[in-house]
C-alpha cells in the first residue's frame, strides 16, 4: 500500500478542470465533487457558465471566455430551447478559454494554476464539451447529476420510437414499459414541448457523448440503483463511478446557514410533524395547482414549511393568488410558514421535518433518501417522472399523487405519509444505506477511489 501522504502529494501536482451546467440542481453537485477530489489532494478549476438577465433578454457568458454575452432563454420558462442553444452557442468560447488555460498559466501567480490539467470534468448535459476536448487530447469524464435508472430510460428513446411508446399517448399512459421495468408510459422522461425531435436530438447527443466518455461519475449509490447499475454496465463499456449521496461527504459545519428564520420556525413544531414543501429550482406551476396545493396544505392539519420562488406560480410575482389572510387563517400559531428560498439540506435533516412533497428533482430525492424523510411524489417533467415511480413503487419510500395536482388527493396522502409505519420504516433502512455507502469498505467509498486510480492513469 502506497504511503497515502506520497500518494497525496503526486496528486497536488495535477489539475482538474470542472465545468458543470449553470443551474441550481447541477452546480451544487459539481461543487461537492470539486470539495471530495480537492480532499483527495488534486487541484481544482472551475469553469463556471454566467449568464444575466435584463428586462429585455437573457444573456450569458463564461468567465474568461474572450467573446461577449449571448443569448439564452430563461431556463424555468424554456429549459428545452436553454439547453439546446448553450450547447451550440458555448462551443467556440469554450474552445478558445481552453486554449487560453491550456497554454499560459505558467505565468499565473498562484501555485496550484501551474499544475499541469490532466482531465476535463463535465456536466453531463454540456455535452458540446466532448468534441473541443478531443481536439485538445484532453481526457474527459463527466458528471451525471440525474439517477442512473432516469438516465437507462434516456438511453432507451430510440427503443421507445421504434416501438410506438413515444410520442406518449392519451391511450397507452398507464401501460407499462416493459422494457424499462417499473416505469409506465406516463413515466416516461418526456417534456412538454411542441418541437420533440428537438427534444429526442438533445437527448441522443446528450447520451452519447456521455458513454463515450472516458468515465461517468454518478450521484447515487449501489444499494440503491444495483439494477439499474448492473443494466447499465451491461449495455455500454464505459467505466461508472457510483459515489454518491455527493453531499454527506460534507461536514454540516462546513456549509453555510443562510435562511435561519427556517430553522427557528421549524423548532417550534414536534417531532416529524411538519410537512416541508419545495419544488426546486426551475419547476413552475399553474395557479390553479397552487390553489389545490394550499387547500391540501391547509386541510391536512400538519404544519408546513413550503418555499415558493418568485415566479414559480406562472403569472404571478409571488403570493398574490393566495386568498388573503390564508396564512393567518389556517389556526394554531403559524401552523404555515412561506419563504422565497430555504436551506433544504439543513430543513431535511431536522427532526420536526415529517414529510416532503416534493418535485422529486434527483437532488430533493437523493437529500430526502439520505435523511429518511417520506416523500409525497409530485414530478412535474422529464427525469422527476422516473423518480417519482422509483420512490413510490421501487423504494417505497413515498406516495406518488396519480390524480394530478387536487387538493383532496394531496391531503389523504400527505395523511397516510405522516401516519403511515412501512414507508417511515423503509425510508429509516435506506437512509442508513446511504451512510453506510460511505463508510470504509462501503460501496461508493470504494468507487471513489476507483475513480482516483482512474484520473491518475491519464497522461500529463
Ligand atoms: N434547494 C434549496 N432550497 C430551496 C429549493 C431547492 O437549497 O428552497 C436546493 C435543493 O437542496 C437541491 C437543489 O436546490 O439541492 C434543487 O435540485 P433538484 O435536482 O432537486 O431540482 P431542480 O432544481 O434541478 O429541478
């Protein structure tokens, strides 16, 4: 066995580059991995994407890219058209802010910029990354942050055209996909748009620079996803590095506490009695389902912790579609707490939290799993469907509403979540899995240094 100091210290000489998508729920997943490869003794850069608003259009541009700011849609209102242009539009400054990195930091003040890069690591999605670190010979691997089973039923289009369960419809939606185990047609990772081949063409691209890769880093762990795993390393050659849940390697110390007023709001309920409410970061929502929300909220007689983002209802600023005085109305002292934005690690992990209703983007999933707390399954598109029926039929870990968004529904569920034994006593069993994956010997821990064996065999 190799000194581990030593080893660290060959390491120190070498440096990462990490580009991942410019969004909520796949910067904070790149970030964790920078912390845990960091810690593992590499050096690390981050190619961070900006894009800024005006009142007018949506522009964006990457940190130390030589060329000016172009035009994106706003991802919530448009993710298809978002993702489809930054894949194109990003190609050329890309290009060119590697070549600048690539050639001229032996002038760079700070020691660790001198270390010479021995591989690219890309969100997934950015897959318009592949082709310009090719042309450099750089190695590239990228980062998954979706679950391994969302990505097989991606994988699975072409399949799924040829044998008519794509496009969905009205008719086929409950069959179920026997190709793809649990999932039923109205499962399906589809999103609403009136241009799928745009679609279906993001996909293709994106799956496929994604298994030619050189190694796909995954936020998830074996105990939960052994089959899909197991299908996947079937199907396609590339090396898969299953290291998650990514955000427990981190200390609770470690991470800011912005947003207390959450915490001191939660404090004040019992034990597992309050339902938290959150539907991440892009997802919006009609009026009328955040009408049949609040009722369902409001005759369920548990508190809630429920954050709504400006915008998030469609047409509306904020909270204007309340009726007034909802809040104030609802009994009990503040048995209802609204807020813009919550510390969701930090509110799943308290003991007065209950229940989550939730979007069921794979961050919310995997930061419930790992703190045990029972979900209500609420997915609004794409890869939150596969999700959902994962959690609800697969795990067992939460009730998916299958009726759309009613209020009746949501209140019988929210209910049977809260008082319900099995689901409670699954979500306990999986949330001990996902520390033990972590532990020396355990499954992710192992794939972890898998992966630092696997980056160390690049040439530089
Ligand atoms: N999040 C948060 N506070 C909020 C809402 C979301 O910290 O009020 C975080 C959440 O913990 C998760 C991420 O934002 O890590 C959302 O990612 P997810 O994959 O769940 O959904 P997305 O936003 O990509 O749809």
């Amino acid at each position: 066995v190799m000194d581990v100091e030593k080893m660290e210290g060959i390491r120190r000489g070498r440096r990462l580059l990490l580009i991942p998508l410019p969004l909520e729920g796949h910067i904070n997943p790149m970030l964790e991995l920078a912390h845990i490869l960091h810690s593992k003794g590499f050096s690390i850069s981050f190619i961070h994407i900006q894009y800024c608003t005006n009142s007018l259009n949506f522009t964006f541009s990457i940190s130390s890219f030589p060329h000016g700011p172009l035009p994106l849609p706003q991802p919530s209102s448009d993710l298809l058209n978002f993702l489809t242009l930054l894949n194109t539009l990003a190609l050329t400054p890309f290009r060119d802010c590697l070549a600048k990195l690539l050639s001229h930091d032996a002038s760079s003040e700070d020691e660790e910029d001198q270390h010479p890069i021995s591989c690219l690591i890309s969100d997934a999605m950015c897959f318009f990354t592949q082709a310009v670190a090719t042309s450099f010979g750089l190695p590239r691997i990228v980062l998954r942050t979706g679950a391994i089973s969302s990505f097989l039923a991606f994988a699975a289009f072409p399949l799924l055209l040829q044998k008519r369960y794509l496009p969905i419809q009205e008719c086929q939606l409950e069959k179920v996909v026997e190709e793809l185990g649990p999932l039923r047609v109205k499962d399906l990772p589809v999103v609403n748009t009136n241009d799928p081949h745009k679609f279906y063409d993001l996909l293709r691209n994106f799956v496929h620079e994604t298994v030619t890769s050189l190694g796909v880093i995954w936020n998830s762990f074996e105990a939960l996803e052994s089959s899909s795993l197991a299908k996947l390393t079937h199907q396609f050659p590339t090396p898969m590095y299953a290291i998650g849940p990514l955000h427990k390697y981190l200390q609770p110390s470690q991470m800011p506490h912005p947003h207390q007023s959450c915490i001191s709001w939660l404090q004040q309920h019992a034990p597992k009695s309050v339902v938290y409410v959150s539907f991440g970061s892009i997802a919006s929502i009609s009026e009328a389902d955040f009408l049949e929300i609040a009722w369902g909220l409001a005759n369920c007689d548990h508190p809630f912790l429920w954050v709504v983002r400006p915008g998030m209802v469609r047409g509306c600023d904020w909270l204007e579609a309340l009726p007034s005085g909802f809040l104030e109305n609802l009994g009990g002292s503040g048995r209802g707490h609204i807020v813009k934005w919550a510390p969701q690690q930090q509110v799943l992990a308290h003991h007065c939290v209950g229940a989550f209703l939730t979007h069921n983007g794979w961050n919310s999933t995997m930061e419930s799993i790992c703190e045990g707390v029972p979900m209500i399954c609420m997915p609004c598109f794409a890869d939150q469907n596969v999700n959902a029926r994962y959690v609800s039929h697969v795990w067992k870990v939460g009730l998916q509403l299958e009726k759309g968004v009613e209020r009746g529904e949501i209140e019988r569920s929210i209910r049977k979540v809260m008082e319900g034994k099995e689901i409670r006593e699954r979500a306990s069993i999986l949330k001990e899995e996902a520390r033990l994956c972590l532990q020396r010997g355990g499954s992710s821990y192992s794939s972890l240094q898998r992966l630092v064996t696997h980056i160390m065999s690049f040439n530089v």
